[in-house]
C-alpha cells in the first residue's frame, strides 16, 4: 500500500474514532443513567433528562460555528479541547450531588461534543473523498452505533454493580481513550494542507454542475424545503430510547423493552453501511428515499406488535426502526452534498447540522408528552407516519427545485 492511500485509510480510521467517541458514547448512551440518577438526587426523570437536552442544543449551537473554526484555526488544538470538555465534563458527573450541576456539566459536554462529532466529521470526509464518498461517511458514522451497541452494556453491568457515579468516571475516561487517536495521529482536515488531492478527484464535479452554482442561498425553495425535511426527520429519532416504556405500556417486561433497543442499535449500524453503498451505486436521494420506505414499513409493523402483543413482530420492527438513524447521520450529509456540491457543502450543512442536533434534542420530549397526554404509544407511531409523507415531498421540492440548478451528482 503506497503512503497516499494509507493517507485515506487514516482519515477513515479517525473519524471512526471521533464518531464512536462523541456520537456513539457521549450522546447515545446517555439515557442508561436516566433513572438510576434521578432516583438516587431524588429529581423527576425529565427534570434530569434535561441535562441531555441541553447537551445536544450546545451540540447544535456549536455546529454552527464548526466551519469557521475549521477555516481559521489549527483544528488539531481545537479537537483537543472539545476531546478534553467532553471526557472531563463525563467524569465529573460522577461527582455531582446536585442536578444544576448535571445541567452545568451538560452544556460544557455539550460544547466539547459539537466541536468533534457530526458536522466536523462530515465536512472532513467530504474535503477527502469525491468518489466512495458515501461509503466513507456510511463506515465513519455506523462506529456511533457499534460504539453505543458494545458500550451500552457495559456500563448499564457497571451502574448495578460499582453505582452510577464510578460508571461516569469510566465513561469519561473510555469517551478520552477512544478519541486519544486522533488525538496522537498526524493528519489534516483536508488533503490539500499536506499536498493530496480528494481521493478520486478528477474535476469531474466541476463538469457536471449547472449554471448558478456560484452562489449560495438560505432562503432558496430547496434549502428550506432540505431544512424542514431534516427537522422532522430527526424529531423520530427519540422513539428508541422509548422502547422500554413502550413495552411496559402494553403490558409486556422491560426485558423486552431492552431487547427491542438492542435490535434497533443493530439495524442501525447495518442500514448505515447499506445507505453509503446504495448512494454511491445511485444517488443520494434514491438512498434516502429507500430508507425512509424501510422505516414506514418498521412503524406499521411496530403497531401491528402492539395491537397483537407479538414480540416477534416488536423486535423485527425495532431492528427496521434502526433504519431511522441511517437517514439522519448519513443520508442528510449526503444528500446535502449531492445537492449543493461540496462547493457549497460547508455552508449548507452548518444548518442543517445545526437541525439534526435540534431535532433529535427535541425528539424525547415530543414522543414523551404524546404519551403522557393520550396515554399509548401509538400516536406517537402514527404521527411518525404522517412525518415520513410529509418529508416524502419535502425532499422531493427540494431536489427538483435545485435540480434545475444543477446536475444531481453522488
């Protein structure tokens, strides 16, 4: 292997690892803590729970500056500091008596986290890779759920058997050791700064563009239409961390609960490798769309299990549901790419990264209150639904209306 491709592999295997880190530790395994913590300071769950809302409205907030500090900083320094508030902020958790404090520590992790997880690591991998481009984010991105699979476990063994509190500080210290390197490795945010080239960059992209791609606007028909599409999408997003209560709502254990979000973590990881290759072997819209099918499918055969009570049919549609991330995390990027080229892509994707943080922070809530108010899960399925349609045509406008701007490209 000659040193120009090793410089390919690295940049796949360091996203890997920023992925796993601030993704797959640090946001989806939050809610393992959700009762054992409340329970022991004596707070209601939600009251808690907020500290990771206000975790993913900084995540939010800081993807929005994210392409500014990759433009004018060494972002090597800056990985270091969000590395650092992210696992310091995790292990002190495990010294906090008092919620504010959780609340505290959330906003810092919060701000560490936005710093190396969506946005910068889509942005990295669309400044390297012009062909492949959707395998190389689909592998990056499927890590956070591999990350959240394997960990989960482990620590939720942990809390029963050392307490929440030193389960923090391991998981602080694994969310530092899984990030260390990228941390240690040499390498750059594009491949230009160290004398590459994109790999499969042969100026076709530029070719294939149509007229007006010179400009970029935020209140264009298709950027709106992408935007709400995003917002939407990923408010579903919260239904797994539901699964267990779903289960106990109709009369079945919480191990089934458990299992049903287990079988969604796996789906997850397998629809995200599956929308790379997919939107390489078409486009990105056609990968989307094909995704977005498989999860009406999970949400009708979810409520079929619930009306039937047949566990089988429950974890089949969570391992489908699963598919609801593959969307979020690597169709959105892509399909943002496709659209807009990666001229444009940075400032495209600063808001929509922005959105995808918003809509999954807001997910739990929504899907919590349609509970607490009707009193079933069921609607909360059913508007899930009606969302998927909605955005069916959502991003139908959208890639039409800047088709006419440019050729769709992968």
């Amino acid at each position: 292997m000659n040193n120009e491709k090793k410089e390919y592999y690295k940049i796949i295997f360091v996203m890997c690892c920023l992925s796993a880190s601030s993704i797959g530790l640090c946001m989806n395994s939050v809610g393992i803590f959700f009762t054992p913590v409340s329970m022991s300071l004596g707070v209601l769950r939600g009251s808690f729970a907020l500290s990771a809302t206000l975790s993913s409205l900084f995540v939010a907030l800081i993807s929005l500056g994210v392409p500014r500090l990759l433009r004018l900083y060494n972002y090597k320094k800056v990985l270091w500091i969000g590395v650092l508030l992210a696992s310091i902020s995790t292990l002190l958790m495990g010294l906090s008596q008092h919620v504010v404090m959780f609340y505290i520590l959330g906003v810092l992790r919060g701000i560490g986290i936005g710093v190396y997880s969506m946005v910068p690591i889509t942005i990295v991998i669309t400044n390297w890779f012009v062909k492949k481009h959707g395998v190389a984010t689909s592998i990056a991105l499927s890590f956070s759920g591999l990350a959240s699979t394997l960990m989960a476990p482990i620590l939720s063994f942990c809390i029963v058997y050392v307490g929440w509190e030193i389960t923090y500080i391991i998981k602080g210290i694994i969310v530092f050791l899984i990030a260390l390197p990228a941390l240690l490795l040499k390498w750059s945010p594009k491949p230009e700064m160290i004398g590459l080239k994109p790999y499969g960059d042969d100026n076709q992209e530029v070719k294939v563009s149509l007229q007006n791609t010179n400009t970029f606007c935020y209140v264009s028909l298709g950027f709106i239409c992408l935007c709400i599409f995003t917002l939407l999408h990923t408010s579903i997003t919260g239904m797994t961390q539901h699964f267990a209560s779903l289960s106990v709502s109709i009369g079945l254990t919480a191990m089934i609960g458990a299992t049903m979000t287990s079988c969604s973590m796996f789906g997850n990881i397998m629809t995200k490798l599956l929308i790379g290759f997919i939107s390489d072997r078409f486009n990105a819209l056609k990968a989307c769309l094909i995704m977005i099918g498989i999860n009406m499918i999970s949400l009708m055969i979810l409520m079929i299990g619930c009306l039937q009570l047949n566990i089988t049919l429950l974890l089949l549609g969570s391992f489908l549901f699963g598919s609801i991330y593959s969307v979020g995390a690597v169709g959105i990027p892509l399909l943002t790419k496709s659209l807009f080229g990666s001229e444009h892509y940075t400032k495209a994707y600063s808001i929509i990264g922005f959105l995808t943080s918003l809509g999954s922070s807001l997910s739990l809530t929504l899907i919590g209150y349609l509970y607490d108010f009707s009193g079933t899960y069921l609607y909360a399925l059913i508007l899930a639904l009606v969302f998927h349609v909605f955005n069916i045509v959502m991003i139908c406008i959208s890639a039409y209306s800047l088709y006419k701007k440019r050729k769709f490209v992968n």
